[in-house]
C-alpha cells in the first residue's frame, strides 16, 4: 500500500523529533543528571514527545495496521503524561525511551517511508 502525502508528510516530522532529540542527547552528552537537573534539556525532550505524540494521533489507521511494530498506543501515551500528568513523570522511564525507543522509532518510520512510494 502506498502512503498518502498527510501520513508521508506526518512521519516526517516524527522523524524530525526524533533527529532533535537524538541532537540534545548528544548536546547534553546523554547524561542522566543532566537530565534531570537540567530544566531545558528536560523541558526540550518532552516538547518533542509531546510533538511527536500528537503526530502519532495524525498517523492514518492504514499505516498503523500494517504497521504493529510501532508502539502507536505507547507513543500516545507518552504525550498524555507529559501534557496533561506532569507532575508525576517517573524520569527513569522516560530516560529509557529517549535512549532506546526513540532510535528505534526514528528506523521504524524510516523504513515506512523506504517501504511506500
């Protein structure tokens, strides 16, 4: 199935937030206490989840279908806690996903894009 120009378009700009967070991780030299004690790498990281979720909501229910392996719902998620549960962010996990699962997003919705004309 070929992708529409919103999901192509769309997908793009998760991939665009994935790039900045990798480009803060890399800015703040992947530091955990960096992470937590500094209030623009913190802020900046969950802008960009925040984004990225609510483009997650834009993504077509053709290209989740056929794509199970992003976690669609998880990634929602994520963006409902940091807008509207702030205050009860556990660091720890949101640590994990911008370490592990946001790289693993960002080949994920690169090889949707590869994958579609």
């Amino acid at each position: 199935m070929s992708l529409s120009d919103k999901d192509r378009t769309v997908i793009s700009k998760m991939i665009k937030y994935c790039d900045d967070i990798s480009r803060l991780m890399g800015l703040y030299n992947e530091d955990f206490y960096r992470y937590t004690s500094e209030i623009s790498f913190e802020y900046s990281c969950g802008m960009c989840l925040i984004q990225i979720g609510e483009l997650a909501g834009r993504v077509s229910e053709d290209v989740i279908r056929d794509n199970p392996s992003v976690a669609w719902r998880s990634i929602k998620a994520m963006r409902n806690i940091h807008a509207h549960d702030y205050g009860n962010i556990d660091y720890s996990i949101v640590w994990d996903t911008l370490m592990n699962d946001i790289p693993d997003l960002k080949l994920k919705l690169a090889e949707i894009l590869k994958d579609r004309p």
